[in-house]
C-alpha cells in the first residue's frame, strides 16, 4: 500500500516520494540490467535512463500493473535502444578503397577551426551551467569535468548515494532544457 501511495505523490512532483521510488527499486531495476550487460558500468546507464523515462511519465503510470514491471519493461526497451545504436553505428559498408581514402584525407590534428568551436561550444556549455542552482552545478562539475564516480560524489557532499543519482539525472535534465531554451 505504502508504494502506491508514493507513486500517486510522485505523479504529482512530490521529491520525498521519487527518492523512495528510486532507493526502492534502484536494485532489482540494476540487478536486471547486470545480468544482461555483463557490465556494471552500462547497466548503471541503463538503469539512471530507466528512472529518468520513468520519472518523466510516471503519469501514464497504469496501477493495474506492478511498478517494477512497468519499470523493467521501461529499462528492457533503453537496452534495446543501446544495442540497436550501437549496432547502426557497427555495420558501415566501405571497400578497401574507401578506407584507404580515408586514412590518406584524415588528419588527427585539430584544425584552428575545430578548436575554436571547441571553446565556444565549451564557454556556452558553462554559461548554461552556470543558469542552474549551486548543488546542481556542483554535481555536474563533480560528475563530468572531474570525472568523480557516484560514490565519489556522495562521499565528498556527504550526501546519500541515491540523492547524488537523483540530483544528477534533475541537473541533466534542467541543463537539457535550458541549452534548448538557449538555442
């Protein structure tokens, strides 16, 4: 009864109760998707991506069905996803020929160009950052420029770990929205 009650306060926004979804359902959602990927790393992904859809249509949530279904089935089709991704980006017919072109035009180097759209794209990466709250703009600095793992992270904001989980997918999304707004 308690779950139910806090996926109706979930539709609804409430914070509190997509915590408790989250460290509630974090393991089997994570278990499920080891199992399958064979790869912590991955089935880590999988699973954030997992709450992250979920959280954002919780409320087309049918209560006529077990959560952890309706949230296993969510992280099944993101694997599939992965796998069909990674599987267009695999299979790339070139000849022999095609190849060797290749290899004689390419140039590793970057070109003056190619870094200066690399700072640009950088500097309005920041300035978006920058549009987030402060705990929100620590735990994506945390995260990606000082490449810290989860754990990590808990560990230097004394935080819980699934609180460090749900602050990043909320900061990724906010981030999302607002370099989109900012186009």
């Amino acid at each position: 009864m308690e779950i139910n009650s806090k996926i109706e306060k979930a539709k609804k926004g409430d914070q509190i109760a997509f915590t408790f979804l989250l460290d509630f359902y974090w393991n089997k959602v994570y278990g499920f998707m080891l199992k399958r990927t064979e790869n912590e790393t991955v089935a880590e992904d999988i699973t954030i991506e997992t709450f992250s859809k979920a959280f954002d249509k919780i409320a087309t949530y049918n209560p006529e069905f077990q959560f952890n279904t309706w949230l296993i089935s969510i992280a099944k089709n993101v694997y599939i996803d992965l796998l069909r991704k990674k599987k267009s980006n695999l299979f790339i017919e070139i000849t022999d020929n095609e190849d060797q072109q290749a290899y004689n035009i390419a140039d590793p180097t970057p070109s003056a160009e190619d870094a200066l759209i690399k700072e640009q794209n950088l500097s309005r990466l920041l300035l978006c950052i920058k549009e987030l709250k402060p705990h929100y703009q620590e735990v994506i600095q945390l995260r990606y420029f000082q490449e810290m793992t989860y754990q990590e992270i808990a560990l230097k904001i004394n935080e819980p770990l699934s609180n460090v989980k749900v602050k990043l997918l909320r900061a990724k999304k906010l981030l999302a929205e607002i370099i989109e707004r900012n186009r």
